[in-house]
C-alpha cells in the first residue's frame, strides 16, 4: 500500500468554488502557501450566483483579473442589469422595472457585473494556477479534519480512486457549501428560518420567451407576484442576452421532476406558450442558515459553509466573496507576524452581522410581498391596487440603504455605541468601517489608484510629522503600509 502524501501550508481551503478560489487568490497574493482542495475537477455548467456587485468587482480589480472576468461574459457589454416587477404574469399589464444597483454605482470604483457563476469561477482558477504559493487539489475531498493547538491535519481524498493525502497547515477554512462537513466536524452548530418551501430550478432554452418580453425595456431578470405564492416569486433570470434561462417557482413539497410539469409552470408565469428545450431541472429548499460562530479554534468557515439564504436580490456569492477577502487579510496579519490574537476573532464580530442584516432583509420582503398580495387586489378595488402597485417600486430586495460596514467592529475606530451591520447609507465621506467612495483628487487621479496592495496611508492636508511617525510606527511592525500624502 503506497504511503500518502504529505503536504505542509500556512492554510488549507476546503471548497474550491468561487469563494474558495477567492480566499486562496488573496492568500496566493500576499504570499501565503495554502492549500486549495476541491471535489469537482470543472465548475459545474448549472448558471448559479450570476450578478456580481460593484464592490466584488474592487476585489476582482485588486486579485488582477477583472478584465478577464469581464471578457468572460455572456451578456454584451452594456446590456442593462436589472430586473422587471409584473403581477400575475409576464403577460400582466401591471409590472415597472425599478431602479437597481445603478443608483449607487458612483461610489464604487468598479461596475457591477453579471455572469454565470461557473465562468467566474474559471476566471479564478486561471488565476490561482498562477500563483505559486497555491498548491491546487482538484478531484479531491477533506475526508477528516483535526486540530490542536499548534495547528490542523487534513486527510484529503482522491475521487474517485483510493489515494490520500495527509495535509498540515496552520489554520483550516471551510468553502464547502451548505452542507459543509468541515463545519459538521469542527462542531459548529448552525440555525435559520425555515419557510418549509420547496422549490423548482429550471434551465432552458427559448427564443420565443425572448421574443414575447421585447414589449418591457431590455433587463435580465422578470420576477411576477401573485396572489396564490403566498409572498415567492416565479423569477426568470438570462444566462445568455436571448435564448437561455432559468426558472425558479415554489411548488408542493413533493413535487419531482417526473411528477411536475415545469413547462405549464413556466407557460403559467409567463402568461403565454413558448418552447421550452430544457436543460435540467432541479429542487431547493427555501430557508435563511448561518452558522453560530464562524471561527472554532484553528478552524474558520466562508461563504455558504457559515451562512446560505435564498437567491433573493444577488447577495450570496458577493457576501461569501466578502467573506474571503475579510478573512484573507487577518490570516495573512497572523500568519506575517504583525497581527495580534484577537484580529482573527474580529472575523465573527464583523462578517457574521452582515450576513443576519441580509437574512433579515430577505425575510422582511417576503412578507411585505405576502401581505401587499393578501392587501390589494385589482378584481377587489381596482383603483386602491393601482394607487398601492404604484407605491412599490422603490421596494426591492437591493435597497439603497443597503450598505454593509463595520462600524461597531472591535478593530475600527467607529463612533461610540455602533454596531456592524447593512442598514447604512452610501457617501462620498471617508467614514471609519464603511467602503471607501473613488473620488478625484486634485491631482486628477482617482483615490482607488494610490491604493497599495496592502494599507494606505491616506494623509491629505494632515501633520506630516504626524504621518511620518504612523509609517515608521507600520514598518517597525512589519505591516505593509503605503503612504499617499500628497493629493
């Protein structure tokens, strides 16, 4: 029997989807040996996780390859993301096509994109094969886990096939999905709201849907409310700009694919026939988990290992993505020796808010839904539906208030008595634990432009003396500090 390889690290991710390649491109980046073990040897081809905000395309802009997910796309350049609202049916003549993320897209440096979740993870795979820190281990599982106080034992295996691996790392992060056995096995417990609510993925293709929604401004998802749904959604989402889709739609818990009919589903929410050619047809369960604690020892979990919700308004790739790079950042403090014991627990106390906020969000749409359906009808009082319909246009599941920070975070400066969180307004004011807007400097560059790869020191108009001494003050401590005083 061959013995099994062994293999030494500062970090092993277990999962390898989008936010573990995430976590180990910042890793890789600050020049970090980690690990990457992942179960599939391609990205799976069903169109998950689609839109990426603005804010994940910083992040991408800073891993160096936001060009190449852009030039991934399926959509053309420019094609508008956002959505359309319609009762009853796509057919309805009820139905608005509020403002989306664009109305805050000023304050970001980047534009927001959209894409199928596998492509972007080909993008991060191409990325990560670059970077010689990153040892990849795709076609392989984290079988068993162990810690102690000096650090972590992970028993990888091959799938299929019977050789293993024995890995040994600092500290071990948990990227394997919903279902994750890392967090099962570092004893995390998780909770949520379960909304006991099957649910039906479809993907297909048809020109002819394409065709019939020509009559709304050109969008790339349809959601329509109706009465019967009890607060969901029938939602059809574009993977491509005319020909294939995604369907999802609440149906009996019960409900197969041999005994569901999903293409009347589809022909009832859109209100007329189309062709269907379809390309697979899947279940979900509707409900909101998130782990107790994100952190257990030498174990941290990311992405949907530490929290999963629904795929309402885009938030749970781009949260797992925030996950990542929050958690990348303070390994790698740690791991350099300038990071102090507690810098690694701030990940709970910043990330875990964020995602509850979000949870909280979704919950709260739902019932608002629930309860405008179960309020107004046109078939009741046609004139008190009309004057409400109108009303709700500027309530969608991104509102502009929507702006994670970490205000309360032990390791920011915040104002006293804040806490973390996503209820926030966006602003063009350098606020302690809140996202940094890209104004102009009166160089005529952008601030985003004088970032390093690690911290700036932004000192405009300060004391120089006194930035001098907080840059002497980063490099005895070995954190790697770029100055930007001069505009």
């Amino acid at each position: 029997m061959n013995e099994p390889r062994r293999i030494s690290a500062s970090v092993v991710v277990a999962g390898g989807g989008p936010v573990g390649l995430a976590l180990a491109v910042t890793l890789g980046k600050a020049g970090l040996s980690c690990v990457l073990v992942e179960r599939q040897l391609e990205p799976s081809v069903i169109p998950r996780g689609q839109n990426l905000t603005a804010r994940s395309l910083e992040h991408f802009h800073y891993w160096d390859c936001a060009d190449e997910l852009r030039a991934a796309r399926l959509l053309p350049p420019g094609f508008p993301i956002g959505g359309i609202t319609a009762y009853q049916s796509l057919a309805s003549e009820y139905w608005y096509a509020p403002a989306g993320r664009e109305t805050v897209a000023d304050f970001y440096y980047q534009r927001n994109e959209r894409l199928p979740q596998y492509l972007t993870e080909s993008v991060l795979r191409n990325r990560v094969s670059g970077l010689g820190p990153v040892t990849v281990l795709f076609g392989w599982s984290a079988a068993s886990v162990r810690q102690d106080s000096d650090g972590v034992r992970v028993t990888a295996r091959q799938d299929p096939g019977a050789a293993s691996c024995e890995i040994e790392a600092d500290y071990l992060v948990g990227c394997d999905g919903a279902h994750s056995q890392v967090r099962e096995q570092a004893g995390i417990a998780s909770e949520g709201a379960d909304f006991d609510q099957r649910m039906i993925l479809a993907v297909f293709r048809s020109r002819e849907l394409h065709e019939h929604l020509e009559r709304f401004p050109l969008r790339t998802t349809y959601r329509v409310l109706h009465p019967e749904l009890n607060g969901y959604w029938w939602f059809f989402g574009r993977v491509d700009p005319a020909e294939t889709w995604f369907f999802h739609a609440p149906v009996h818990k019960d409900a197969t694919a041999a005994s569901l009919d999903a293409h009347a589903l589809i022909e009832r929410a859109a209100g007329f026939a189309v062709a269907c050619d379809f390309q697979h047809v899947g279940f979900w369960d509707l409900r909101i988990d998130i782990a107790d604690r994100y952190r257990q020892g030498r174990v941290f979990l990311a992405g949907d290992a530490a929290h999963s919700h629904p795929p309402y308004g885009a938030h749970g790739l781009n949260t797992g993505l925030e996950d990542a790079v929050n958690l990348g950042w303070k390994l790698a403090a740690v791991l350099h020796g300038w990071g102090g014991p507690g810098l690694l627990d701030s990940y709970t106390r910043e990330r875990r808010p964020v995602f509850a906020g979000t949870g909280e969000v979704i919950t709260e749409g739902i019932a608002q839904d629930r309860a405008f359906l179960e309020r107004y009808s046109p078939q009741r009082d046609r004139g008190e539906f009309e004057l409400a319909w109108r009303g709700r246009t500027s309530g969608e599941v991104a509102p502009p208030w929507y702006e994670p920070h970490y205000e309360g975070s032990p390791i920011v400066w915040g104002p006293t008595g804040s806490a973390c969180g996503v209820r926030g307004r966006h602003s063009f004011e350098a606020r302690a634990g809140h996202h940094l807007a890209p104004v102009a400097l009166s160089s005529g560059a952008n601030v985003f432009e004088r970032l390093a790869g690690g911290f700036t020191l932004v000192a405009l108009g300060a004391d120089q003396e006194a930035a001098m001494a907080f840059q002497a003050a980063a490099v005895d401590l070995g954190v790697r500090c770029k100055s930007s005083r001069h505009a």
